[in-house]
C-alpha cells in the first residue's frame, strides 16, 4: 500500500490546514486534491512563489542547486518541489484567507492601450471581458499580480496590476522590457490594440498589512512601482489616514516615468510625499541625487517614527533598504517585500526571469 503522510500548514494568522501528501507527490498537488490552493506559479522550483519554513518533519526537495544553496542555510521550502518522508508541518507567510479553495480565474481582456513610458518600459492598459457570471472586474488586492498568456501558447508571465481595484475592469499594468524575451517580443512586435488575450488572477500576498495607523513607506526600483502605485491609489481612494512616504528609484534619468501619475497623486492625497531618486543623476536634475536607500536614511534622520516599509526592487535593493532599517531599530517584520527581478521576498516571489513569469514587470 502507497504510504500517506499528514501535512498540516500553519497560516501566519495562525490557522492549520491539514491533507494527507502520498509518496512522491509534491505538498502543492496535494493540497489541491484536498481543494486548498496554495499561492504558487511556476510548479517547478523557479518562482519562489509557493515558499513557506518547515518546522516539523522529514522530506526531500527536487529544486535548482543554486536556488537550493540560497535557502540551504535556513528550513525554507518550495512546496510545488517538496516530497514529505514522513508527517510533516509548514509555516506559511500568509493568512488563511489567501489559501483558495478553487482554482484562480480565467478571464479574457481586451488590449486597450500599449504604451512606451521609455524605450523599454511599456505600460499596457487591458479591458477585462465580462465572464460567464456577468462580472467584469476581477477582484484583487492592490499589490497582487496576474498571469497573461502569449495566445496559442503555453507562455505565460505574471505582472502586477499597477491600478487599484475598480468595477470597470480596468488593468493597467508596467513591462519591463528585456531584449530577447518571448513575451517582450510578442507584446512589442505582434500585440495590437484589439486583441484578446487570456490572463489568470489575481494572486500574490505582497499586500497592504492592517497595523494600524502606522505610517507607511513604500520603496520602488524601476517597474517594481507598479504594485506600489496599486497600494497607495487605493489608499488615496479611500483617504486614509497614514502618513505615506513613496521613494521610486531609477539608475538615469531618462529611466524615470510616471512623474505625472505621482504628482496627481500627491495633489489628490495630501498625506502622500514622494521622492524620484536617480543614482547617476546630471546635476540639473530636480529630484532626490542617490538611490533610494539613501533617500530612505535620510528621511529616517528626519523622523521619530518606525513606519512600515513596503519594497518591491531587486534583491540588492531590498537588502539596502533593510540594512538601513536596521541601523534605525525597525523590526524586520516591519518590512514587506516583493522581490522584482531574480529571486525571494518574505511574501515569497522569486524570478527566474528567462524561465518563469515574474510578479510585476520583466518581460522575458
Ligand atoms: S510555484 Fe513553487 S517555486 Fe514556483
């Protein structure tokens, strides 16, 4: 008889999940046979997206060794590739109410608007297509991704929703373009105005956190603004109180968009301040000279408060910006992050930008 073990999951609000996983099956298609769907994307060890720490247990991991040596040092897992060896527990970083118990959706969106915001920076403005039951927005949390399929094929890539959510169904999403990328090829030479495509969503838990009335400070490199824009036109929507500090770095100036979405957003959002900081600024430039970790230290000269910082940049951005956290005492769950570009964030999305889709912007 094929042997079975108990995995019970632990949310981080604390709720268990439990399934039985028989041998040689991943903890991801067994949670699915048992109807819990787990966050995860690729199934095949890349992503990062179905991370979580196990606490109890034996298994075996089927993944990249280079991936495997990155979180060799701690108890992290990557469940689509984890083969328990006996029962087994697992601490997920995130709540209950983001384990599914369906499948995600699939929707047809109409390409209303393909927009070049700098040579290869390209924001796409998608109309959702009313779905079986008459809905024609998606629900999603500002923050969350949806994955887009290049038509008759099996490639995929995930991209934040860069707007917040609304009833007109309505995405707009921001591309980073990379040369020699399939769906960067697709979405530059052969995507028109007009087409249908098929996308999936929304999923992701890089997400605005209830803690009160904490300030919040949302840290961006590059297209990684687009889930930050998503969070803080959401809270400009509903005016919430929080004082809110937005950093958005780019390396050149010529790299930097969207400074007239932020200044209406400012001008809309009293509570908003904003920075664009450019590391190799000319010295006419008019915003922050520097990357965003030092406009963050120097805010945080400036502040007796320990705010919340949200951050989607790249591995050494995140790392920067948590270096300086820490020299000013704020605690590392105080910290959100979404990684945007090669591999792990606390709320789990790795990129492996040539192989699988990427939470928020690069096109591969
Ligand atoms: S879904 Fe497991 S690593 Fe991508």
């Amino acid at each position: 008889m094929m042997s079975e073990f108990q995995i019970q999951l632990v949310t981080r609000d604390e709720q268990v999940l439990q399934f039985n996983c028989l041998a040689g099956e991943d903890i991801v298609s067994a949670a699915e046979r048992a109807e819990l769907y787990l966050i995860s994307q690729c199934r095949s060890g890349s992503c990062g997206a179905c991370i979580g720490t196990a606490t109890r247990g034996q298994y075996v991991q089927d993944i990249d060794p280079d991936i495997a040596n990155s979180i060799a040092h701690t108890e992290q897992v990557l469940l689509c590739r984890t083969y328990p060896r006996s029962d087994l527990q697992v601490v997920l970083p995130y709540d209950a109410n983001q384990v599914r118990k369906q499948p995600l959706p699939m929707r047809q969106a109409t390409l209303l608007e393909k927009n070049y915001l700098t040579p290869d920076t390209l924001q796409l403005k998608l109309q959702l297509i009313e779905d079986e039951d008459g809905n024609l927005s998606l629900a999603f949390e500002p923050g969350q991704y949806i994955e887009i399929w290049i038509p008759q094929t099996e490639i995929k890539r995930a991209y934040s929703i860069a707007n917040a959510p609304n009833w007109d169904g309505v995405l707009e999403l921001l591309i980073k373009l990379r040369s020699h990328g399939q769906f960067a090829q697709y979405i530059t030479e052969q995507a028109q105005v007009g087409d249908v495509l098929t996308l999936q969503g929304a999923s992701g838990n890089f997400t605005l956190q209830d803690r009160g009335l904490r300030p919040r400070y949302f840290i961006a490199g590059g297209c990684g603004l687009a889930s930050v824009m998503a969070m803080v036109r959401q809270m400009a929507e509903l005016q919430e109180p929080h004082e809110v500090q937005l950093l958005f770095g780019v390396w050149r100036e010529e790299e930097v968009f969207y400074q007239s979405e932020l200044a209406e957003l400012a001008a809309d959002y009293p509570n908003l301040h904003y920075q664009i900081c450019v590391q190799d600024a000319t010295p006419t430039w008019q915003g922050f000279h520097g990357s965003v970790a030092d406009a963050f230290k120097a805010l945080m000269q400036n502040t007796p408060t320990t705010p919340d910082i949200y951050i989607c940049g790249s591995n050494g951005l995140i790392e920067r910006v948590a270096e300086v956290a820490a020299t000013f005492n704020i605690s590392k769950d105080q910290l959100i992050h979404e990684h945007y570009g090669a591999q792990a964030t606390n709320t789990s999305h790795f990129c492996q930008e040539d192989s699988c889709s990427m939470p928020y912007a690069v096109a591969s």
